[in-house]
C-alpha cells in the first residue's frame, strides 16, 4: 500500500514540473496576453503549483518511509550472534575512548553523548548529537519521560544547538530470551526525515543467554543515510564491523 502511494504521489510531481514548464513555453509562445500580465499571471500559477508541490514532497517523505520500515520488518534479518561480550564495564568505559561524555546517569540508564561539526559518513550542513543509552534494567522503557528530559538537557547546554541538524539515539537494552514481544519492541524505531533535519531512535537487544543483538536493519537499501550511518555505529559498538 505504502509502495504504491509513494509511486503515485513520485509520479504527480513529476507530472507537474513537466506540466508547468510545458504550459510556461506554450502559453508565452501563443498567448496574446501582454508581458507584464502574462508574468504577474504565471507568477500566481507558479506559487500555487510550488505549496502544492511541498505538500506532496511532505506525503512522499511519509509513504516513503513507512514502506521501507514495512520492507525491513518483512525481511526479518534475525539475531546477530557476538564474539565479544556487550554490557561489561570495559564496554562501557570504550565510549568514552570513542568520544562520548556522560550526560545522565540514574539506577534505570546511562547516557553518553557526543556533538561532531563533520561527519565523513554524513556529508551535509549541521552538526550531529550522537546519543548512547544503555537501559540497567529489564522493564527499561525507551521514550519515558526521564529520557526526553536528560535529551533535552544536552541541547539546552551545548552553545551551538540551533546547529544541530541530525540526532541519532542508540538505545540498548537486555533481554533473557528473543521472542515476538521482544522483538515488537525492538522494532519501535523513529527513522524522521525533512530536508537536511534527521531523527533517528533504533532500539537494540542485546539477549545475554546467547550473547547475541538484535536492531532493525535491512539487505541492502536503507530509508536514508543517517539510518544507514547509525547501524554502521551498532555494528562498531558491539564488534560487528562487517556485519551491517
């Protein structure tokens, strides 16, 4: 469903650019209406077509992600089993040997951030805010309340907040065993595109019976580049860097 809204709403804009710029050189061409008429006319056309336009870039933005959230659920890539165990204190203390700073601690998670102007993964304007949370707990819930708090904190510290354009959150969590309420909710993720401005939220499981992870991810084709860097920097965190 999603697929076939995309194609259609993909076909629609296309068809209007090349309907304007097809209308703009008939019209001038055999239009009688004097110049300063015939422009003051078009420009009224062209500002209606361009809010109609971003109207439909927003609802292409919108079946385009869902359809490929859809895809990767449908492709079910499983666990990946780890050589290396995760959660283990020299893990914890490697985030900080890549960078991060501790943001928040409390008895439920720690949070580590770090803020990077440049990004070789992730070419464009804006700095990104990188953000690692580590649940403590079992029943750890991944958008409380406390969470958007201490995330909010970063951004009402750090000097140059207006220029971050990508946020990307990490959030582990344990598990005894994967099973379909596990994984349900491993699957939660906010993967929000606009323009230059990403969000991305994945959830990983890390299932200590068998010291394997479980992320959403795909084959091949991501729903965008910071989706993709953001399973890169799983796949380093937890010593999978060909496994992405």
């Amino acid at each position: 469903m999603y697929k076939r809204k995309r194609n259609l709403i993909l076909f629609l804009i296309i068809f209007l650019l090349i309907l304007s710029v097809w209308l703009f050189f008939m019209l001038r061409r055999y239009s009688r209406i004097e110049d300063n008429l015939f422009y003051s006319l078009y420009l009224i056309y062209g500002l209606s077509i361009l809010f109609l336009l971003n109207y439909l870039r927003n609802k292409l933005n919108f079946y385009s992600m869902n359809y490929s959230y859809l895809r990767m659920v449908k492709e079910d890539l499983g666990v990946i089993q780890l050589e290396r165990k995760i959660y283990t204190e020299s893990w914890l203390n490697n985030f900080r040997n890549l960078g991060f700073e501790r943001g928040y601690q409390d008895t439920t998670f720690v949070l580590f951030y770090k803020f990077d102007k440049k990004l070789k993964d992730l070419i464009g304007n804006g700095e990104t805010l990188t953000i690692v949370i580590v649940a403590k707990t079992y029943d750890f819930n991944f958008y409380s309340d406390t969470v958007d708090g201490a995330i909010n904190k970063l951004y009402m510290d750090y000097k140059n907040a207006k220029k971050v354009r990508r946020q990307i959150v990490l959030q582990f969590k344990k598990y005894n065993d994967f099973n379909k309420d596990n994984k349900k909710e491993l699957e939660s993720v906010i993967m929000f595109k606009e323009r230059a401005n990403y969000l991305i939220n994945l959830n990983v499981g890390y299932f200590v019976k068998n010291n394997s992870v479980y992320f959403l991810r795909a084959k091949k084709r991501y729903p965008n580049k910071a989706y993709y860097y953001a399973v890169k920097q799983i796949c380093k965190y937890c010593f999978l860097d060909g496994a992405e």
